[in-house]
C-alpha cells in the first residue's frame, strides 16, 4: 500500500503541516501515515478539498471572534448582550482598546493560518493522485487556490504583511522554512502571492452554471474574478477592478432583497461565493458554531447571547422606505417573517435579521450561510471605480441599480465627491453585517471620522492594522515586528 508521511507541526499555533484520514486536524504532536489509495479517486480528492470549505464552518474562523474584529469594532454595531457579559473581549474590541493578547485577534490570525494549511495539504497531495480524472483533478486545485487566496486576503486586510506559507514543511524545520514561516512579507508581496492564486484559479475553475446539487457552494470562475476585483480594489488599481468585474457573467440582482437571507434564497442568482451551512440539533459540524445563537435575541422570551447588536448609527443611515433597514435590523417588539415574536422583554433594542435560522434559530449548529460575494458587490465596485477614474456619469447608473433595488430614487448627486460619498453610504446598507464595514472605512480613510459619529476613538496611525497576536510575535523574535501603535 502507498502511503505517504505528513508530519505535524504547530508554531505560534498556526497547524503548518497535518493531514489525517478523515482530513481534519489532528494532535499537533503526532505524525500521521496518510493512506494515498484511500484518497485516489474523485470522490475521495473532492473530499480532501471539502476540508477546506469545512474550515469555514469553524467557530473561529466565522463566528464569535470573526464577528468581534469586523463587526462589533466598527460603527455598524455594538457589543450587545449584557453590560456584564463582555464576551471574553467582545467589550474592549468594541472599545477599541484592544492589544496584542486579545483573544480574538489570536483566534482569527490562527483559523486563516489553520485553512491554508488545510489547502496548502490539498495542494501538495492532489498532484500525487493517478486515479482522480484530470478535469476534476484541475478544478480541485483551482478551488484550493480561490480558498487560499481568501484567507490570505483576510489576513492581510487585517493585519498588514503577514507570513507567507506555501507548501507543507517537514518536522524537524529547516532553516529556510523557518524563516518562511516567521518572517512578515510586505503587504505588496501578500497582494501579489493571492492575485497569482486567484489568476490560477481562474484558469482552472468552471462557470457556477455547471455546478450542481452538493457542489452548488463550490468556488467558480465568477468567484475567482470577483475576488480578484476587491483584491485590486483594496490596491486602489481602478482598471483593473473594471476588468475583472466585467467578467463577472451569468448573475443578476434579486428582485426582493430580504429574500436572499434566508433558507431559500441560498445560491440564488445574486450568490457568486457563500459559506453552506446545514443545521443540526444532534450532529455537530455543519453549521457555523453558534453564529445565529450569539447573535439572537437575549433576555427575557429570548433566545440567544445577543452579541453584535445593530448600532444606532446604522440605523440611523437608512432613508425613509429602504427596504433595507427591516431585513438587516431585528427591533425589539416586531414580529420576524416566520411569524416567530420578538418580545419587548429582550435585553437590546435591535439584533443582526442576516443571522437569523428559522428552523434551527436556538441551536449551535445552524442553517444560517455567510454571503462574502454578491453580484451587488460587483456593481459597486465598478462604480467606485468608474468615478475614481472620473467617469462619474457611467457610475451613477451603477449606483442607482442598488438604490432601485433598495426601494429608492435615484441619487441626486452628479459631482465626482459627492457619487464617491453616495457609493461609501450604499456600501454599507447594502452589506450591513457581511463583514466589510471596517475594511471599508479604513481603506477609503473614512474611519476616524466615522468613529466619531458612533463614539468611538479611532487613533490614527493605530487602529489601521489589528495588532498581530503576541504569541506569535515571540516564536517570531528576530524575524517580525509588531504593527505600529504602541500594541
């Protein structure tokens, strides 16, 4: 029987390199015999990329912590829950007075570093398979590839340069792979590592359209191109944004805007990349670990922690008639479009509507997806790109496509400033809570001033980059630097 060693090896509690049968991770200190013939077969690869898609599933990596650092942080939320229920952090990240040992930023930095080692294992044993067909063997490596690039996107939205890990390494380490692996490369370098994977994958990836059944959450063509696009978009690289949206074919808006958040708006014709998740009151691991439960309704006839609670900011944002607001925002007293009553009992006046699981809206495991790329997104970002190169008047229309779908006018507003100010504002109604808001405010310079409004002191040349994790920072002695602001 072939077999092939993969050795496992925790540094600053990244699982560089693991692999077992069952493709989950394993003790750090163990070395696993992974049987090739086992995974030699179409069903058996896909299965080792699905891991990779699982890892999204993961309560750090989707839910409790990954709401703290995108969403509490910003203006579009509060901490919630109770005023003596600081969520381990979730009271200082909202703050904002957070350091280099907040949990949370530990446990994002390590869920991302966890993933790409879960495709960096797909990556390396995928070649090594004679008996998995070649299309399909082509496409699994471009899906490993989109997840990759991701992640990486993730970490260096949030943390600036970060370590770039490509391949699996041995135990005991090299000095080369050492060094690899605690040493930050520029932020250039992480945008260049994900835009060479994200081309990779387009070359490699099919249309959605030929996905189906249990493969309809698999990353596409369309999904590569519109990644690529908000890659280029955080690099200011406006024509490059053009392009690549313009080859975001094949999805269109959803008439009713509420409809795509729930059950059966999943994948729908605005759906370009999403988390599946399929609840459970019995079997764990799949759905996103108490995502709709923290974020549900607490306090008296409630049902839920009650983190990540709409901001009055937010609410305050929306115009007379946006549709918008009520499928974003549950109020306290309303009643939820299944009929389920919200009591004015509850312990906080608004709650995140895009968390919530009818069927399974009180269990760990829920039904609830996490949209990261909508076709609204793509319109967007075009138009913020259009008007940056001063084609504001091919812009407007753009903006106008949201708004009319929103259920509002047209913009009023002609001039270069004021369209780039309308794209901000419709940026962040249009995905309230899909875990952009902070990224957008401080790539577009807005943060500061935004956080004022919402009483909160954001320090300039600080809160820019999350602080990257201590325990990092110490296996990484000689090799890494904190990020600037006093962590």
């Amino acid at each position: 029987m072939k077999r092939i060693y993969i050795s496992v090896f925790v540094l600053s509690g990244l699982l560089f390199s693991a692999c077992a049968d069952d493709f989950l991770d394993v003790s750090p200190t163990e070395s696993i015999p992974v049987d090739l013939e086992v995974i030699n077969s179409d069903s058996g690869a896909s299965g080792l990329v699905t891991a990779v898609y699982n890892q999204f599933l993961g309560w750090d990596m989707s839910s409790f912590g990954w709401n703290a650092v995108t969403s509490i942080i910003s203006d579009d939320a509060d901490k919630g829950s109770d005023p003596g229920d600081a969520g381990t952090d979730k009271d200082i990240i909202d703050a904002l007075t957070y350091n280099a040992s907040t949990p949370s930023f530990q446990s994002t930095w390590d869920a991302n570093y966890a993933g790409i080692n879960r495709c960096n294992q797909a990556l390396d044993l995928l070649p090594k398979l004679d008996k998995v067909t070649p299309a399909i063997k082509t496409r699994l490596i471009g899906e490993a590839k989109f997840m990759r690039a991701f992640m990486y996107f993730t970490l260096v939205k949030g943390y600036g340069g970060v370590p770039i890990i490509d391949h699996l390494s041995g135990v005991p380490l090299s000095d080369e792979d050492r060094e690899m692996q605690l040493t930050r490369k520029p932020a250039a370098d992480v945008y260049a590592f994900i835009e060479k994977d994200l081309n990779d994958a387009i070359a490699s990836l099919p249309e959605k359209s030929a996905y189906s059944g249990a493969d309809k959450s698999r990353a596409s063509k369309g999904a590569a191109y519109a990644l690529l696009a908000k890659v280029s978009l955080y690099q200011k690289k406006w024509q490059a944004v053009i392009d690549n949206c313009d080859k975001v074919t094949g999805y269109t808006l959803v008439t009713d805007y509420a409809a795509q958040y729930k059950k059966e708006g999943e994948f729908g014709p605005e759906s370009i990349f999403e988390i599946n998740g399929v609840g459970s009151t019995s079997s764990p691991g799949f759905g996103i670990g108490n995502y709709s439960v923290s974020q549900a309704p607490r306090g008296a006839g409630g049902w839920g922690w009650g983190f990540n609670t709409p901001s009055q900011n937010l609410a305050d944002a929306y115009e007379s008639g946006d549709v918008r607001r009520a499928a974003t925002i549950i109020f306290r007293g309303s009643v939820l479009y299944d009929g389920r009553e919200v009591p004015s009992t509850v312990a906080n006046p608004m709650y995140n509507y895009k968390a919530y699981s009818s069927d399974f809206y009180n269990q760990e495991f829920t039904d609830t997806n996490l949209r990261y790329l909508r076709y609204a997104e793509v319109i967007l970002m075009k138009a913020e790109a259009l008007n940056e190169l001063g084609q504001t008047s091919e812009a407007i229309p753009l903006v106008n496509m949201i708004r009319k779908r929103a259920g509002l006018s047209d913009t009023p507003f002609t001039s270069q400033t004021d369209i780039r100010k309308a794209i901000y504002k419709e940026r962040r109604l249009e995905f309230a809570f899909e875990h952009d808001r902070w990224f957008d405010i401080v790539r577009t310079g807005q943060a500061q001033a935004a956080m004022a409004a919402d009483g909160k002191t954001f320090i300039v040349g600080k809160h820019e980059l999350w602080p990257i994790p201590t325990t990092f920072l110490r296996e990484a002695a000689g090799y890494s630097e904190q990020n600037p602001g006093g962590y």
